[in-house]
C-alpha cells in the first residue's frame, strides 16, 4: 500500500524521479567522459552550491546541506 497526499502516490512519484535522474546521471557520465573539458570541477562544485541553496530556499526548515561526494569525472 502506497501512500496518498492530495491524489500523489508518494513512492511512485520518488520511483520514477530516481529513475529519471538517474537516466540524467548516466547521460551527464557519458558526456563528461568523452569530453571532460565541458565542466571543470569548479564549474561542477559552482552547479551543486547554487541547487542546495535553492533547495534551502524553497524548504527552508528541511536542514538541507550539501554533502561531499566523490565523482570521476
């Protein structure tokens, strides 16, 4: 059982945004690989800031922080 807020089935709606950024992230790598001069890392870190703040605006009680990750490109 699946749960509802104003008609949205909650884990449907978070199983497809996974699999649709995934899809992206996978598209991103590839790209990113095969010309790694598009993005520098700045460039990558600059992208991350800017969307965690906008995230922190739009929910601002969530205690949304962003979180070092590792990527190879």
């Amino acid at each position: 059982m699946s749960i509802k807020i104003a008609g949205i089935d909650l884990f449907n709606q978070g199983l497809d945004n996974e699999f649709r950024i995934s899809v992206l992230e996978k598209i991103v790598e590839t790209i990113l690989s095969k010309n790694p001069n598009i993005l520098s890392n700045k460039q990558l870190k600059e992208i991350r800031l800017n969307v965690v703040k906008s995230l922190q605006t739009k929910y601002p009680e969530a205690g949304i922080e962003l979180k070092e990750v590792k990527n190879d490109w």
